[in-house]
RNA sequence: CGGGGAAUGGCGCAGUUUGGUAGCGCGCACGGUUUGGGACCGUGAGGUCCCGGGUUCAAGUCCCGGUUCCCCGACCA
C-alpha cells in the first residue's frame, strides 16, 4: 500500500512519496533524467496553458528553436560562457564522424537566438520583437530532485528585443508580474517579487529579478526568473536597428523563463501529510465522483445517477473523472487525496433517495467538511466552491509565508531567523557579503523584495548605509 | 565533486554474521463473498538477488573492481 513519510520526518522523502504516489513521474535511464507521466505531464500543460495565455494577452508570439548550437555561440558573450561551461552537453561525433566543431545541446538559448535576431531586425519599425519559446534544455547537473532540478528540463523562455532600455526594463518587469500573477491566480502560490544580487545575477545579464516561494520546509524556492540583458548579447551577436535619426543603435534585450520547478514548488507549497493539495485552475482531475454500493441493484440506480451528474459537471466544463473501478469507496476516497483532487463528489443510495450528494474537499483535511447538496445545480455549487478552494489554498500559503518571514538587524539574529524561515535584513549588495552568509549559515541571498517599506538602515554585515533589504534563507 | 546510506519479483523489505533448492507483506491475474474512509477467503503468475571478475564441489551470502539511486554539503531554472 501506498505510503508517505510524514513531512516533519523527513520532507526530501516526503517529496519523492508524494510525487510516486500521485503517479507523475519515474526516474529516466540516463541519470538526472525524470519521466513526466500523464498525470504530472498534464498538470504541467495546464500550467503552461494558463501562462501562455498570459504571454499572449501581453503581445507576445511563439516560436521554435533548434536544440543544438554552434559552440563557438556561447563562446560571444563572456560571462555568458563563464557561466554555463561547467554545465554543458557537447556533441563531439555526428553521423559516425568526429565533428569539425562542438555542437552544444542548447542550456538556454539566449545566444542561437542573438544570432537570429541579428539577422530579423533592420529598423526601428521591426522593434519591438517578442517571442517566447516553449521546449526543454540540458544541464548538466550534479544533485538532482524530480521537477526541482533536472539534467534536461522543461520551461519557456522568453526573448525579446526593444529600441530602448527604459522599453527593455518595462518588459522585465512586466514578466516578473506576469510570472507573479500566474502563480497567485491559477496555482494559489503567493510569491515575492525582487531583484537578485550581483552575486546571484544570470550570467551575462545586468540585472537578474526574480519570484521566489516559501516551501512547506521553510526552504526557498526560484520559482521564476526575468532578466535585463541590457546591450551585452546585442553587441555580442550584432543586434542592431537603423533609428529615425538615421543612425544604427544595438538593441536592449530581455530573457525570462519559467521551468517545470514551478510545478516541484506547487507540490512544496501545497501538499500536506495526506498527499497532494492541487488548485482547481490547474488540476488535470478538478472533481472525481466515487460511486457507493453494496447489492447489484443499487449499483445500477447510483451509477445511472453517477452519470447523469458526470454529464451534469460535463456540460458545465469542469474536469470531471467518474471513478468506476472495482475497489472500495474507502480506497477511492484515500487514492484521489493523495492525488489532491479538489473536489470529490460521493453518490450512494442515501443520496439517490435524496436527490442529493456529498460534497467533499481536499484542501480541509480528509475526513471533516463533508457536506449534502443536492443533485439540482450541482455544477454551480461545484463552481463556486473551487473558487473557495482556490481562495482556500492561497490564504494558507499566504499566511504561511508572511508568519515565517523575520524582521532582523543584526548577524546574530539573521543566523537564528534562517533556522527556521526567512530573514528580511539590511545587506550591502557585495558579493563578499553573499558568501560570507553562506559560509556561516548555509542560507542564501534570494532577492531584494520591491515590496518593502522604504527606509535606511546599516548593514548587518559591512556596516554600511542601506535603503534596501535583502531576504535571506536556506534554499532549493 | 566530497561525506553518509542503499541496490533481492511492480513497490516495501527479510535472508548475508556462520556459503548448501530464493522468502514475506503489499500490488497484479482468476473465482467467490464484499463495498458510506485504505475489505476478505481461495487459487495463481511473476526473480539475470545492480554489473564484471575472482575464491569454492557449491556464491544473494566471501574477495577485488565498477555502476546506479537516495540523503547531507559545494554549483544551478
């Protein structure tokens, strides 16, 4: 039988339990490689979808890209290949032959993609360009998670390119909120908005901003990223425009990208003890009807009601699941709360008789909350009450989240506070000071939160005058 | 890449100390009884004991080498 280890036990198992007893994934042959099965896949697309929408609704288009890059690409931006070099996938042998140069398995693409835009944009009327690519990429890392942290994971990433920087930065920003909307609207996960450290920054960009989201651990988690690239990659791979005033200028670029992690994070945010807890905008599964009975007579009347509240749900565009498997109500009921369906309609001959159902839902825990409706306007109710489980889910991160976050203002406090939760501290932004952190306490500078009252403060590291604080904490 | 665990049927494990016909629970298949919170009985299928080499009459077990996974650190979406 199916077991998950208890979260304050140990919650890396926890984890991996949750993940195996919902069924979405396996372990790949090639080490660091995870197999996405139906179940997580589709949570995946129904993230996807809803983001994508996003991206379309703010002018943004689709394309595709090739998977291999010339090397000598990464080989144009310096801190660019810096950064990605000890990660890379080399292709050295094609068709049987030695290659006459490396073919790199794409880490990202900002470079392939300089390339061509250098090639797509002549005039200030080309600008803006602003695509988003939706695939996978490989690194090649050395400690990896199911969905935290893959050899080859799936994202989108977005590039674009603008004729000025106050147009570039627009663009970041709009992203980090699009990002930031995404995970408060369709997957109830409340994140903090923020600009990362220059120790922290992607590589080659000026200014890395990033969403980061409060675990069931306490641990942190980068949930999304967007980055001003400022004219590093345009002058790297000759982006350039002819302006009104004749003159031809580079453009300011932007990156921003949003992996399968998100999801990893959901299942952190969420889950609970019993399993999964998934919000109703996203589940692949959004009700799931358990048909009770005992003889063969009440079968056939509770199962032709089942499926004329199926149709019901149907018609009404919920993601609905008739579950008419040979197995106890009890086994049911336990199998699709670790799978955190949201809402879980039970028919038995009571309810027949009736004209009613149970209603129960799984953000409360399993065996309160059970409540009797009746089958008339079934899908209504249903409605409303995964819009309560949405609110519902995203109260309880929330609240979790703001209770865990310290207020310090000196070291001592900072090492106590990031022991259990996240330190809100004044740090000078130095690189020194990042490290210094690690080294005496294993916790990490995640970002500059833009939401923070503004003051000035001293820093609790150099001493120096601040006006910004910096949330410290352990991380994924 | 460092430190620590582990690898035996789909999953979880025992067996290794002391070498001698490969076991248990769950799951799976079939039959029957069951079904409002993880049902029960019976029958049955399913195994290169991680891989390679060695010792031995005989290796899951002992020796040597390697691989993979999990946990904890350094690097990262």
């Amino acid at each position: 039988m199916g077991k998950i280890t208890p979260r304050s036990e140990d919650y890396s198992q926890w984890y991996l339990d949750v993940l195996r007893e919902a069924d979405m994934f396996d372990y790949g042959p090639v080490g660091g490689t995870i197999i996405a099965k139906p179940y997580g896949w589709t949570l995946y697309e129904n993230m996807k979808d809803a983001l994508d929408k996003r991206f379309k609704d703010t002018g943004h288009v689709n394309a595709q890209f090739p998977l291999f890059i010339p090397e000598h690409f990464l080989r144009k931006e310096q801190s660019h290949v810096e950064g990605f070099s000890p990660e890379l996938a080399v292709v050295t042998i094609g068709g049987g032959k030695e290659l006459d140069e490396p073919i790199v398995v794409r880490p990202t693409s900002e470079t392939i993609i300089g390339d061509a835009y250098s090639r797509w944009i002549k005039s200030y009327r080309d600008l803006p360009v602003l695509i988003n690519l939706w695939n996978s990429v490989v690194r090649w890392e050395k400690r990896t998670k199911p969905f935290l942290r893959t050899m080859e994971f799936y994202w989108q990433e977005g590039h674009t390119a603008h004729a000025t920087h106050e147009e570039s930065w627009e663009e970041v920003m709009r992203m980090l909120n699009v990002y930031h909307a995404h995970g408060i609207e369709d997957c109830a996960m409340p994140t903090v908005r923020g600009r990362k450290s220059k120790n922290e920054r992607f590589a080659g960009a000026i200014s890395t901003t990033s969403l980061e989201a409060m675990m069931g651990d306490k641990k942190a988690l980068q949930a999304a990223t967007s980055h001003d690239l400022g004219q590093n990659f345009a002058k790297a791979f000759g982006i350039k425009y002819l302006d009104r005033d004749n003159t031809e200028k580079h453009c300011w670029t932007t990156s921003w990208g949003l992996s399968w992690r998100f999801l990893g994070g959901l299942v952190m945010m969420h889950g609970d003890d019993q399993g999964l807890r998934l919000p109703p905008k996203v589940a692949p599964i959004q009700a799931v009807i358990v048909p009770i009975f005992k003889t063969d007579v009440e079968k056939s009347v509770v199962m032709a009601v089942a499926e004329r509240v199926f149709a019901q749900l149907k018609a009404a565009d919920i993601k609905v699941k008739l579950d008419d498997r040979e197995e106890t109500p009890g086994f049911k009921f336990n199998d699709w709360e670790m799978r955190g369906v949201p809402v879980r309609v039970e028919i038995g001959p009571k309810d027949v008789e009736k004209n009613s159902v149970a209603l129960a839902r799984r953000d409360v825990p399993g065996k309160v909350g059970k409540i009797f409706v009746p089958q008339e306007g079934l899908a209504e109710r249903v409605k409303t009450l995964m819009d309560e489980i949405h609110a519902s889910l995203l109260g309880q991160a929330d609240a979790f989240l703001k209770s865990n976050i310290h207020e310090v203002d000196s070291y001592a406090a900072l090492k106590d506070a990031v022991q259990d939760g996240w330190a809100l501290v004044p740090l000078t932004d130095d690189p020194a000071v990042d490290a210094k952190i690690k080294e005496d306490m294993q916790a990490t500078n995640r970002n500059y939160p833009y939401d923070q009252t503004p003051g000035e403060w001293t820093c609790v590291v150099t001493g120096q005058k601040v006006t910004e604080r910096a949330l410290v904490s352990k991380a994924y």
